[in-house]
C-alpha cells in the first residue's frame, strides 16, 4: 500500500508545483481503473494504492469531490486542524492570495459519501526539526480533535515528508495505525508518491506501478527535488 499524494485541484493556474487541473485529475484516475489497480483506503486492502490529499485546501471540496464522485472513488483528505475553515496563513505566498480550508461542514459532508480523513498535524511544521514534546502535542492533539469530530483517524500524513525516529515513535504512541511519508518499510513509513503539474500520463504510471524500476527511481529523486521547493515555508514554520 502507498499513497498517490495530492494537493491543490483548480483550473486556475498556480505559482507553484503542486497542484493539478480537475482534467487532469480525472485522467490520472481512469488510468488507475484502466489498468485494474485497486484503489483503496487504509486498513481496508493490504494491496493497492490510496487517492490522498494533503492540506485540506477547499479546492477538494470544490474540484476534486464531484470527480471522485463520478467515478466512485474514495480518498483520503489530511488536514491541518489548525486551519480547518481558515485561509492557508501556514503556507508562503509569492502572489498573496490565500487560499482556504475545508470547513467542517464540508467535511461531514464529504465524510457522509465515504471520504476519509486524517491527521497533517496541527500547524503543518517540520516534525523532524521539533522537540519530542512539541512531536507530541502535533500529533496528539491533531488526532484527539479529528476523533472526537468524526469518530476515527487512523493515519497521518508527515509535513514535508519528514519523519524521523522521534517522529515514529510518537505517532505509534498516539495510536495511529498509518504514516504517510516515508520509504515503504512498514505502516507508519508508507510511501507517498506526489502527483503534480508537471506530471504525464507516462511519469503518472511509474509513479502508480514503479515501472520500469530506472525511471521510477529518477521520478523519487525527482519528487524530493520539487519537495525542496518547501523549504522557505519549513523555515518559516521552524
């Protein structure tokens, strides 16, 4: 099990590299359910691939979720709870506009159809940069809030994609089941694979099958040059 990790769906471009169109979008899932890969949610099927997305953002809501729909496709959204309902004040703007989060009204409405949500922490920080206390408060408090509003949250997503010992340990302590992030060694390290822009129906594939291996491991280094991208926010956020 793995993650095909998105962000921002809209049809308005964007200064950054994260995000795709809604056609876009639509495509990559029919080539998933072409192909007869399944798409999963965790804890459900021990094999498959999970439709994620981080941040939230109520383009989800907007963009994403009618698509999802149409083809009967369940997700998972990682919100920072935080930010649930407000503007995006976490991220770094380079035009100045904001964008918002899901509310909590759209989100027991999506949670109604069969969308699933979990933990981005509470403030979307580097975890790996942050003392075991503060680890702990981010993904304690995180998933005590998303459980008494929605009944569960069985797996995160790490900020940034960085995850470290200190890291694990306090997510397997707070009772996650799941961690998005890491390199596929087990539950709480699972891959996430980050689909954006710039990528092709072709590049989309290796990331779904991992084939041909050559390509699929210069589309991982690929995908940590472009999460590089991240690190005036995750100075900011220090």
């Amino acid at each position: 099990m793995k993650a095909l990790q998105f962000h921002r769906i809209t049809p308005k471009f964007q200064f950054c590299g994260t995000w795709n169109t809604p056609e876009q979008f639509a495509r990559f899932l029919e080539s998933i359910l072409d192909k007869g890969v399944d798409i999963i949610l965790p804890g459900h099927k021990d094999d498959g691939v999970v439709i994620a997305f981080d941040d939230g953002e109520d383009t989800i809501y907007d963009y994403a979720f009618p698509i999802l729909k149409r083809y009967s496709v369940k997700a998972v959204v990682f919100l920072i709870v935080n930010y649930i309902g407000q503007d995006n004040l976490w991220d770094i703007s380079i035009t100045g506009k904001r964008i918002q989060h899901l509310s909590w009204n759209k989100i027991y409405e999506m949670k109604d159809w069969g969308i699933e949500f979990g933990s981005h922490t509470m403030n979307h920080r580097n975890l790996a940069r942050m003392s075991e206390q503060e680890v702990e408060y981010e993904v304690f408090e995180s998933r005590r809030i998303l459980q008494q509003e929605l009944g569960e949250c069985t797996s995160i997503s790490y900020p940034f994609n960085r995850v470290n010992p200190i890291v694990v340990r306090a997510v397997s302590k707070a009772g996650y089941e799941f961690g998005f992030g890491g390199d596929g060694r087990n539950d709480l390290l699972l891959k996430k694979e980050g689909v954006y822009i710039t990528d092709t129906p072709r590049s989309f594939e290796t990331k779904v099958l991992e084939k041909p291996d050559f390509i699929y491991r210069y589309d991982r280094i690929k995908q940590k040059v472009i999460n590089y991208f991240t690190i005036a926010t995750m100075l900011a956020k220090r």
